[in-house]
C-alpha cells in the first residue's frame, strides 16, 4: 500500500468511527467533497497545509493518519447493468 493509499484508507476508517459524512468532513476543512474524496480513495497529493486541516478535520493526532494497521476500506459494489 502507497502513502496516498494508506492516510486515505485511515481517513476512512477514522470518519466512520467518527459519525461523519464526507460532506461533514469537507466542510470541516474548507475543501469540497470532490477533494476530499480523492484524498480517502488516495488519488489527492496532500500539502502540509491540507494535512494539517484533515487530521483536525478529523479530530485525531497525525499520526493516526499513518496507522498501518487498519483493515482496507470496503470495497464498493459495482452497480448493477441497467435494463430496458
């Protein structure tokens, strides 16, 4: 698992446990939910500066972000085949 991999993968674990939407999240830190997103599903390069937001964000200590022993996140379930 990369870096990108990992602190998306405990932003993920860390809002569920929290009770938190994506939404709430991004609103915490100023940044849309699109930006957000790409930062759980590990697709965002983080500065210090969106770093320092998402761990307040979160309400957690940094270094909860680089917790290598997290399960992964779920796997979401691909939608169904529409029918006519």
């Amino acid at each position: 698992m990369n870096l990108f991999d990992l602190i998306g993968t405990n932003c993920y674990w860390l809002r569920k446990d929290a009770g938190l939407t994506q939404e709430e999240v991004a609103a915490r830190m100023g940044v849309s939910h699109s930006h957000y997103s790409a930062i759980e599903n590990g697709r965002q390069n983080l500065t210090f500066g969106t770093f320092d937001r998402l761990y307040k964000a979160l309400g957690v200590r940094p270094a909860a972000l680089f917790d290598e022993g997290r399960p992964p996140k779920p796997m979401r379930a691909s939608p169904s085949p529409r029918t006519k």
